[in-house]
C-alpha cells in the first residue's frame, strides 16, 4: 500500500477536527470513506456489505466481486480512519 505525502487538508484533519477535502487527493478520498455510516457498519461488524462496496466501486473503481481489487482500497480506508484526529473522538464513545 502506498502512501502519498498528504495534502494540506490531510495534515490538518491528522492533528485537528477538520472536514476540509482537496479535490482529486486520495487521502480525502479515503477518509471521507472512512467518515461515513456504511464504513462504520463494517468496521463495527467487522464484515463488508454490498453497501459497503458500492462505495468503494463509486469512488475507487473497484470491482466488488473481486476481493483483491477491493480489498487494497478498504486497507487503506482503514488505515486513513486510524490517522483521522475524528478516530480520537469517535473511539472515546465506543463501549469497551
């Protein structure tokens, strides 16, 4: 999985709550994935759902028949949530 260097609204929304997206940058891609209800369906039952996938084909043009095509982008939606400061505020609600 490959980083990029984030871009202004990804380093901010990193240290502080900040819902600033940069258009075509795919961090804010990523962590607009990572905001949404059908993301934390999955993450709470810890199982993807069509829901779920027809996201990632929206926005990624993934093939959500084909597990190695979707899931790369679901690691790094993954990945941009447990970077997102949002986590911090999300988690301090979530029962043990």
């Amino acid at each position: 999985m490959k980083h990029l260097p984030p871009c202004r609204d990804c380093d901010r929304a990193s240290r502080e709550l900040w819902h600033g997206v940069t258009v075509n940058c795919r961090g804010c891609q990523l962590r607009s994935v990572g905001r949404l209800p059908q993301f934390f369906r999955v993450r709470r039952r810890r199982q993807v759902d069509s829901a779920y996938l027809a996201v990632l084909k929206t926005i990624f043009d993934v093939d959500p028949k084909v597990e190695s095509s979707w899931r790369p982008v679901h690691e790094e939606v993954k990945h941009a949530f447990a970077h997102d400061a949002m986590y911090e505020v999300w988690r301090a609600g979530e029962p043990s």
